[in-house]
C-alpha cells in the first residue's frame, strides 16, 4: 500500500504526523510505503503534483492500493485529489472553507511586513498570494464523488477550524465521520491513534 500524507498550513513534509505514521508503518507494516511530499507552493500546483503522484503510483503497480491522508489544509486538497483520481482518503479535521478562513491574512501582511501580493509566508516558505485565495474561491468543496473511499476523523475540540461543519459537510456526503470528544487543531494524540488510523487505511 501507498500512503501519501498531506500536511497542512504551516507544516511540511517533515509534518510530526507524517514522520510519526512513516516509522509506525516501517516497524509494523513495511509493506506500506509513506510519501511526504513537501506542498508549499501554490495551490493549482499542489493539486497538479498530488494528482500526479497518485496516477503515478497506481500506474506503477495496478494491485498496490494508494491512500490520501491529509490533516488541516491537506484534508481539504485530500477530498479535492480524491474527486479526480478516485483514490481513497482519510482525512483529519480537514479544512472545508479555505477560501474563507484564508482570508485572516489577508489583513496582516507577510509576517508584519510590507511585501507586495503576499499576505502571509508559511514556515514552510509558502508565500500565499490574493491570487491562491481566489484559486481557493474557485475550488470550493461541494460534493464528494468518491464517499464510501472517505473517512473524516474530526475532534470536537479543534480550536481553529469549525468542527460542527466539517461533520455536517462530510456527512451529508455520505463520508464516514468518526466523530472523537475533545482534542485539538493537531490531532496531538495522533501517535496513541495509528493502530486505528492504520485499521482503517487498510480498510
């Protein structure tokens, strides 16, 4: 199996949650294969490179299964690259409105500075543009294609992004909404969750 985590905002392919999962499937499972690629650029780019990877990786080898896992801002380009490919996901607290929760830079410059087009810059580097907010505004999450393939993990104490709607989203669906009490944003116990994560990528 081929497991492409997606990192969020502010992230990287160093992201904890994909270093944590690449050696729980290194010790328990070699025979699944983790891709961390590194998403800070633009975001048409992001979705060209994901759609790519998975065709690529299904071409390579049509019987070895490929899964999405994205968290935050991934969970979202996760459903997005679903949609195309066809290709399973997991998502966790995904991001459903990027093209509105975005918009908090849109006030605040590049990091307290005045530089020209960018709103914000990424630890990773990304520097995000109004052009990647309009990109976000033109790819809004309206439908699934592929609901039995996606599962949302959502915790109820995400702190940043709205968890009630995120579960309605996904579950008027037809997604499975695995909904876990409390948490945070980071999925901090996200370690003590794989034997399940990978239970259900297997799944």
């Amino acid at each position: 199996m081929n497991i492409i985590y997606v990192h969020g905002l502010d992230s990287s392919a160093n992201s904890i949650k994909g270093l944590l999962l690449e050696r729980y499937c290194q010790h328990y499972d070699p025979d699944m294969t983790v891709h961390r690629p590194d998403l800070n650029r633009a975001p048409e780019q992001v979705f060209d490179d994901l759609v790519d990877l998975v065709t690529t990786l299904t071409g390579r080898n049509q019987d070895c299964k490929t899964v999405l896992v994205g968290s935050s801002l991934g969970g979202y380009f996760s459903t997005l690259v679903s949609n195309a490919t066809g290709c399973s996901a997991l998502l966790l607290n995904p991001s459903t409105q990027p093209h509105l929760t975005l918009q908090r830079f849109e006030q605040q410059g590049v990091n307290g500075q005045d530089k020209s087009d960018v709103l914000y810059t990424t630890s990773g580097g990304w520097d995000i543009t109004r052009a990647d907010l309009k990109w976000f505004g033109t790819h809004q999450l309206s439908t699934i294609d592929y609901p039995k393939k996606v599962t949302a993990m959502i915790k109820e104490g995400d702190e940043l992004l709205d968890a009630n709607r995120a579960k309605r989203f996904y579950k008027q669906q037809g997604a499975t909404v695995i909904v876990q009490a409390g948490g945070d944003h980071r999925f901090s116990d996200f370690e003590d969750q794989l034997p399940m994560v990978i239970d259900l990528l297997q799944s």
